[in-house]
C-alpha cells in the first residue's frame, strides 16, 4: 500500500486524465451496453426448459411464455359459442399464434354461462417485451369484438397485468439519480463541506468505467439485464461507502497535523487497507455465482464481482489523486471537526461493553425473532394477486375468471407436449386442484400435440404450485413431456439451490481466509462469518413478512403480497448481502484491532472502534440503503423483493449486528479474539487483555 501511495501522489495528474479518459468512454458506452443486455432466463440442460423451447420452435408459442386471457363478460345472461366465435376472428385478424376458447373447453366457461374465456399464446418477439406488439393488437381485437357480440371483452394475463401496473418505469438513469441525490443529502451531514462531492466524483467514475467493461462483454457473452441496475445502484453506494472510509481517515489525519502529501498516503495505508479487503471479499462473494448451472445468474456473478472492484481501485487511485489536488480547498466551510470520534456512538460502545453480556443475549434473541418467518419460506413468482393489486381493467378481469371458478392457474398453465393426448388426460384426471385440460385439435402438429393443464390455485405458490407439480409427476409416467412456466420454475429452484451448497462453501472458506489475513486472527473471522448469518437469515424473515405474507407490502408498495418470494431472489441476495455486509465488520474490526496494536486492552479498544466507526458505518449504511430504496421504486416486482432484502439486510447489520452485537461479543471474548496459531502478536503485547 506504500508503494501504491507514493505512486498516486508522484503522478496524481496521470491518474486523474486516466479516469477521465475511462469516465467519458463509460459515458458513450453506458447506452451501448444497456441496449445489448439479454432478457434471457433459460436453464439449458433442464428438462422443462428443453420442452419450452420445443413447444415455442415447433408449435410457435406458449412454452414458458404466459398466455393471454380474453375475458368475456354478459352481465348475466349467458354466453353463447357465437360470441366465442366473434372474438376468435378478431384476435386472428391481429395476432399470430395458437388460440382456444370455451366453445371448444367447456371448463372455460362458467358455471352460470356469463364469464368465458379466449385463451390467446402469441408468437412471442425476442428481448425485454416478447409481447410488445400483441398486447396493444389484442387490446383493439377485444374492443371490436366487444362491440360485435355485445359483450364485455378484456386482456389480461401476466403479461396484461405486468403492463397495466406501472409501464416501463423512469429507467436506471432516473433511479441512479435519486440514489445519488439521497447519498449527497447524507455526505453533506457528515463532512458539512464541499468535500461531499468527492466521493460521488468517484461514483461516477467507478460506475461508468464499469459499464463501459460490461459493454465489452455483452460483445462475447450474453448478460442479464438485472445487472444494469445492480452496476448503478449497488455500485453508486459501494463505490460511495469506500471513498467516506478513505476521505474520513484523510481528514483525521490532517486534524492530526499531517500535510496533504503525508495524509492522503497514511490514508491510503490505512484505510486503503480495509478498503482493498472489504473490496475482495464482496467480490469473491459475488464471483461464487459463477459455479451455479444459471447462465443468468452467472452473468450477474461475473459482471457483479466487477462492482467492487473498480471501486476499489477507483478509491486506492482517483480518490487519493483528487485529494491531493483539490483536498484542502473543498473542505470548506469545514463545519465538522476532523476526528471521526462521535459522542453518540462513544456512549453506545461504553454501554454495549459494560453490559457486554445483556447485549449479546437481547440483540441475538431479537435477530432471531426476525428470522424466524424464514422457515416458512415459499419459493415461486408473483401471485395473480399482487400483479393485480396496481389496478387496471387485466386486474378487473382476472378477479372475474377467480370468482368464476375458472382457475386462478389458468395465467400460467402446465404445457404438455405429447403424442397420446387421451392418455394425458387420464393420467391427469383424478388429481386434486386441476381445474381443466385443454386440447384443441389446431394445437396438432404432426403426431404430436400440445395439451394445457391449469390449476384450481394460483400456480406461483401454495396449493396450486403442489398441484402444477402432481401434474407434472403424472405426465412424466405416461412419456410425455413437460413445460409451461411452472415446470420451469420447478427446474430452476432445483438447478439454484441444489448447487447452494457450492456458493457458500466458496463464501465462507475464501471469506474466512481473507478476513484470517486482514485481522490477523482465527476468531475473529469465524465470529463474523456466524453474525453474517444471523444478519442475512433476519432480513430473509422480514423480507418474508411483507411480501409473503403482506405485512406492511400495500403501505410500502401500494400493492398486494406476492405470496412467495421469486426463485433466484434468496441466492443472489446472500451473495450480495454477504460481501456488502462483512464491509462494515471489516470496518469496525480493522480500527479494533488498530487501536489495540496502539497498546489498550480489548475493552477500550472497542469503545474507541465504535466511537470512531460508528459515525463512518452509520453513513455508509444510509446511502446504501437509499441505493436500495432507489432500486424498489423498478415496478417489477422481483426487483422490488430484491431491494426489499438488501435494504434490510443493510438495515439490520449496520444497527443491530455492527453497533451492538458485534463489539459486545468482541469485548466479551477478550484475549482470545487474537488467538492465531504460532503468532508473535500476543507474545510482544501480554498486557494486553
């Protein structure tokens, strides 16, 4: 880190027109690499995915694409085959693709005759929207009909519901935005100078630099479009996190009597320091996704390891060039004094360790009380529900088919591809929860057929997911094969979470060896890896809470529960909220360890870690967190899951676990934190206790 330092303060101007250089290509290249991100979620090599790709390439649609629902509604009197039929000549006059209706399956019809279905599958378009052009085609076929048969006809279906409940939304840029204008707010509080412009310069940087890396992979790998607003959220508040650390030391250092050259070297060494580990360990943490068999989730592991690291380098480079050249001008008007010690924070850490104990059992009793709904988790997608929740006429008409007794799962049916049709149909015929089967005779090509199967219960979660997967068991034992967006999701809760147990093992060994290294001891580490634990499995319980079973979720989110939290969302929030997380440990750990290297005893070293951290995690904390809220405000609801854990995770570890926990088990555990094997440390300091 010497070496390192007195590089940057020899050629401060070279590294500043280096990032500037890399800044404004970031800058062209930004859109280039958005436009080239891919919508693909497929499981290659599993077998409900193999059979969606043969339905959509032989059949043209459908697969693990959603039909669209034409819902027809008389008002009471009941409907008859003649209003089917007006409905079928209109949709065909729009829209390619293969559709039925309840003049053909009587189960999609009501009971009383005056709700009835046309179940549309459109020839899907490749990108973000495979439906772009079919549900505004299908919207004008539903108001012709509407007007030639005389009754009601809406759109809806998942697609439908997704498109009526908040648009495209105000797009990463905006998002980035109020991420950054939050994180100034903060930056201001707490250098009360114009030196809050520092870290956000770095931000930018970072973040653009990096976008322009991810533009050069999309040229040579496919990656998901989740990452573009991972890249600028998570990376404007990493990238913010480690340049507060680097600038709030730098500025302790000048209050210390340094010069500006002196300084920002014995930051750069210090902090820089903490800075370089926390930087590896998040990446190593996202870097574990690359081993699971989800080239989605891969994508998200190659290009999410690169947050990190160029704000790594961004802060052990830019950040010390720009403090050297414009340091001590902007730090006006200077109204915070420059020693990081905070009063609030020094009276909580004499606190914690005096009733060390007290804290260690109240503050893991309340961690677990907050995971606890975790062992209820439901793995699925969104519920017909909560996509319905924002309002719109496709909400309006999905209730109608539910209270009809249509079949909530008739938005994402089983699709069977099979030669023996009627075989299907009895093999399927006494299972508990089907609500229809459908086999039209235009849904043949050749000797084979494809035959829907939905479900009494919405198909995302509880019983009707249980009975999409009695469905599939039956249908496999008659030769047949098995898609549709249920099957998928079986395949991919079993392609994530059967390799699990790949991504920890890598997190926590490689973690563990790190922190080993960074702290000089064995205990702490594995202390940290164990709060890691409890941290992430508190925020899965309240992220459970409120969009499993709906507490809080309308006031949050002016929408309904999703009833299940999606697939990929509980592995990708490990990997982030693991690295992200353990940044505040190392934080805290590393000043521990330096203030009892200075000669005081595990006790005080404490208070004084706390006193001088808390106020720098606390920070680092908020702008995260207003990242996350930032990235909630993405209308899908996948994506507001996600940022539900994180924000909480973070939340939850930089109060509960890093102000009270943490430094409670530290002083309680005394001499033995800095155990390590064939170590000098101890042997040089035995006053130390």
């Amino acid at each position: 880190m010497h070496t390192l330092a007195r590089f940057v303060v020899a050629r401060r101007w070279w590294v500043i027109g280096a990032w500037a250089v890399l800044a404004f290509a970031g800058g062209l290249a930004a859109p280039r690499a958005t436009s080239a991100l891919s919508y693909d979620f497929g499981l290659p090599g599993q077998k409900g995915y193999e059979a969606n790709q043969d339905i959509v390439q032989e059949f043209g649609s459908g697969g693990d694409n959603a039909p669209v629902l034409l819902v027809l509604h008389s008002g009471g009197r009941r409907l008859d085959a003649q209003a089917a039929a007006t409905v079928v000549r209109a949709v065909r006059a729009r829209v390619a693709g293969r559709v039925s209706s309840y003049a053909q399956e009587p189960r999609l019809l009501s009971r009383d005759g005056d709700t009835g279905v046309v179940m549309v599958y459109p020839t899907p378009l490749p990108g973000q929207d495979p439906y772009a052009r079919a549900l505004p085609a299908l919207k004008t076929a539903a108001q012709e009909a509407s007007a030639a048969a005389g009754v009601s006809v809406t759109v809806t279906g998942q697609d439908a519901l997704n498109d009526s409940g908040g648009g495209g939304g105000a797009g990463v840029l905006a998002e980035t935005l109020f991420g950054g204008i939050g994180a100034l707010v903060v930056l201001v509080l707490v250098f009360g100078s114009f030196l809050a412009l520092m870290p956000l310069a770095v931000a930018i940087g970072s973040i653009l630099t990096t976008f322009l890396i991810v533009w050069g992979l999309t040229a040579v790998t496919d990656v998901s479009f989740i990452v573009q607003y991972l890249l600028a959220l998570i990376g404007l508040g990493v990238a913010i996190d480690y340049a507060l650390l680097v600038v709030t030391r730098w500025r302790e250092e000048r209050g210390n009597g340094l010069d500006n050259a002196a300084a920002v070297e014995r930051a750069v060494v210090t902090a820089g320091r903490s800075v370089l580990f926390s930087g590896v360990t998040v990446a190593v943490s996202l870097a574990a996704l690359i081993a699971l068999p989800v080239p989605f989730l891969r994508s998200v592991g190659f290009t999410g390891l690169l947050i990190p690291v160029v704000s790594v380098i961004a802060a052990l480079t830019l950040l010390p060039a720009l403090l050297l050249v414009a340091g001590p001008r902007l730090a006006w008007p200077n109204r915070r004094t420059a020693s990081p010690d905070s009063r609030m924070w020094r009276w909580i850490g004499e606190r914690v360790v005096r009733h060390r104990w007290a804290a260690i059992v109240a503050s893991t009793v309340v961690l677990l009380a907050l995971a606890a709904p975790v062992l209820g988790l439901s793995l699925g997608q969104p519920s017909n529900d909560s996509l319905a929740s924002t309002g719109g006429s496709a909400a309006v008409a999905v209730h109608q088919v539910e209270r009809a007794g249509l079949g909530a799962g008739l938005t994402t049916p089983v699709e069977v591809l099979t030669s023996d049709v009627a075989r299907v149909r009895r093999a399927v015929a006494g299972i508990d929860g089907v609500s229809g089967v459908l086999a039209p005779p235009s849904w043949v090509r050749g000797d084979r057929s494809v035959v829907d199967v939905w479900t009494t219960g919405d198909a995302s979660n509880g019983a009707g997911s249980t009975a999409a997967a009695d469905v599939r068991r039956a249908v496999l034992g008659t030769g047949a094969r098995v898609g549709g967006i249920p099957a998928q999701n079986a395949d991919f809760i079993t392609a994530v979470y059967g390799n699990a147990w790949w991504v920890v093992t890598i997190i926590v060994v490689v973690t563990f060896l790190l922190l080993a290294r960074a702290l000089r001891s064995l205990v702490l580490p594995l202390k940290a890896l164990v709060l890691n634990v409890l941290s992430i499995a508190a925020a899965y319980g309240v992220t459970v809470l409120i969009w499993q079973h709906g507490v809080g979720t309308n006031l949050l989110f002016g929408q309904s529960a999703a009833r299940s939290v999606t697939v990929w969302i509980p592995i990708a929030v490990f990997a982030f909220l693991f690295g992200l997380s353990m940044d505040y440990e190392v934080f805290l750990l590393s000043r521990i360890r330096e203030e009892r290297d200075r000669g005081l005893e595990t006790g005080r070293a404490t208070v004084d870690g706390v006193a001088r951290t808390g106020r720098l995690i606390t920070s680092a904390a908020v702008i995260l967190f207003l990242a996350f809220v930032s990235l909630s405000r993405v209308p899908a609801t996948d994506v507001k899951i996600l940022a539900t854990a994180l924000a909480l995770g973070i939340l939850i570890d930089a109060t509960l676990v890093r102000g009270i926990l943490a430094p409670a088990l530290v002083a309680a555990l005394g001499p033995a934190n800095w155990w390590l094997p064939r170590s000098r440390t101890t042997r040089k300091q035995p006053g130390h206790g």
